[in-house]
C-alpha cells in the first residue's frame, strides 16, 4: 500500500502559524507621507533608540505624492521634511533645511540638523496608546499636519508659514527657516538646561509665545506638554507637509480646502479637517471587518485541513 502523505505539521500548529501571520499584520500601522508643497520634499526618518529601522531612513516626495511605510508594535521615532535638496545620480548630496548630515538621501539613523519641524510618536505606549505631537523645539522649515486614522483622535499641526512671520535674529537659510531661541542664542533660559532645567523655573519666551500663537497645537518649548501632546489608540497617521497648499498633481485622500476668510484661525481650520476625516471611520469598520474575515478564512483552512488529513486520506 502506498505510505499516507502527511501534511507538514499538525493542524493545530497551522492554525497558530496562519493566526500569528495574521497577528503580526494587526500589531503594526502605517504611517502614510503626502507631500502637497510645490516642491519636492526629502523626508528624514530617525528610529528611537531600542526600536528598529523602518524599511528606509530618506526618499524623495514630489509635490502631490504619497508613500506609506510600515511601522511595528512598539515603534517611536521622528519625521521631518527636508527641502532645497539637490542630490546626484548615486543619492550623494545635501539639503538646506532638515538636512542629516549623512551626504545622501537616505539619513541612516541621523537626526534633522535645526531648524526642523518634526513629527514625534511612541506607539503602544503608556496604557497601550500612541503618543504623538508636533514639534518646533528644534525649530521650523515647513508646515506639518498629523492626522490620525481613527475618527475620535485629534489632528495636530502647523499649518502655518512661520518662515514669513519669522524675527530678522532667528531668521536662518536665506528665509527658509527659521530658528528657535535657543538655538540662536544659546542661553539656559531659552535652551531650558542649567538652573531652567525643570517646568518650574523654564517658561515660555516671547519667541516660543509666537510660535505657539501661531501653532497653538505644537510645542513651542521643551515643557510644553500640556497642550500638545495628543494619543489615540492603536491606528494608522498621515504626516502632510504644506497641508494648505494644492499642487495639481495631489490627489490625497486627507486634501481639504481652507476656509477662503482670512480671519479664521487655525484651530478653525483643524475643526473642518476633523470634521471631513469623520467620513474616515468608513475606512476603519472595514478594516476592523476585514481582521474578522481573516480569522474566519483561518479556522476554515484548520477545518478543511482536519478533513483532508482523516477522511480523504484513509480511503487510500
């Protein structure tokens, strides 16, 4: 009689081998770069220490272009934009704001040179939730909005050019960005180390005061947590730099006109936003939908399975 043909492992060691794949997909988000500036933008990426490399460190987002990069349970790390880059044929180059020092595009775990407005997030944090904000401690170079996936997060951001509101002392890079105080001038005060190295003694500045009056979700300093650190549970982000610009060839899902009346605020501006990507929770029951599918496709592989190790096989 000819041998039985065995299935390569138990059928319940497939089944955990398929609910881990399908485990491993949950654990995980994606982050999503739109860029809607008129010009190219390099952006730069920096892991945190202990978590691992995203699939590349730098690349290239031409105006109206989106690319989304996976990131794992866990993950903390920055982004930022990088602008007026000019790198040759091999990658080998630099840039004018943001740059990371590295001579390529890639930044192979080089930080933004300042100024540079970044994009901050630990996911899975404290109580399981991502935390995530926008920061001008380092300075600015270009607008940023994060928005979250989920309907019920908020969106955090500057929307705003800060370059054109920028003071003649922190002005830097020919107007294209624009310092903070502590990177200008240097002082304990401003930098909060020293004797200001702590909430109680380090206080806002008049140039931190113009960054947040304008930005008033992002930091603007480094205890300037209250109002602008944001968490959301486990979801996906899309990091949008010049959210208010509309270059012809963008065709973002996140795109959202600003309000043409010239005296609403930003935080008006972010409610419109949140209020159109409400229509985004359409996107996230279907996912959620799709998790449940995948585990009932699985338990019907494991049963089909059974039924072709037992019943097919002994009639052999």
């Amino acid at each position: 009689m000819a041998s039985r043909p065995r299935l390569l492992g138990s059928p319940a060691s497939i089944a955990v081998l398929i609910l881990s794949f399908f485990q491993g997909s949950v654990c995980g988000i994606t982050f999503t770069f739109t860029n809607r500036c008129p010009d190219t933008v390099w952006p730069g990426l920096l892991s945190g220490s202990g978590t691992p490399a995203l699939e590349t460190t730098g690349f290239a987002l031409s105006p109206g272009q989106s690319r989304s990069l996976y990131a794992p349970q866990g993950w903390s790390g920055r982004f930022w934009g990088r602008s007026g880059c000019n790198f040759d044929s091999s990658g080998k180059g630099s840039c004018a704001t943001g740059d990371c020092g590295s001579g390529e595009v890639e930044c192979r775990g080089a930080g933004a040179t300042p100024p540079a407005t970044l994009a901050e997030f630990t996911l899975d944090g404290a109580g399981g939730k991502d935390f995530y904000d926008v920061s001008l401690v380092d300075g600015y170079n270009l607008p940023m909005l994060v928005q979250a996936a989920a309907p019920d997060c908020p969106d955090t951001g500057c929307l705003v050019d800060l370059n054109e509101r920028c003071p003649d002392e922190l002005r830097a890079d020919d107007g294209r960005a624009c310092r903070s105080a502590c990177e200008a001038f240097g002082t304990p005060e401003y930098c909060c180390n020293g004797a200001y190295g702590n909430p109680n003694t380090c206080h806002p500045s008049q140039y931190s005061q113009l960054f947040k009056s304008a930005c008033p979700k992002s930091y603007s300093y480094a205890y300037d947590d209250a109002t602008s650190t944001f968490t959301c549970n486990h979801t996906d982000y899309t990091i949008t730099f010049c959210p208010k610009s509309t270059p012809s060839s963008d065709n973002s899902k996140h795109s959202s006109r600003r309000p043409s009346h010239e005296q609403l605020e930003d935080s008006v501006w972010l409610a419109s936003l949140k209020a159109s990507s409400d229509a985004r929770a359409l996107t996230v029951a279907p996912w959620s939908a799709s998790i449940v599918l995948q585990y009932v496709v699985a338990i019907a592989v494991v049963i089909a399975l059974v039924g072709l190790e037992q019943p097919l096989f002994s009639l052999l």
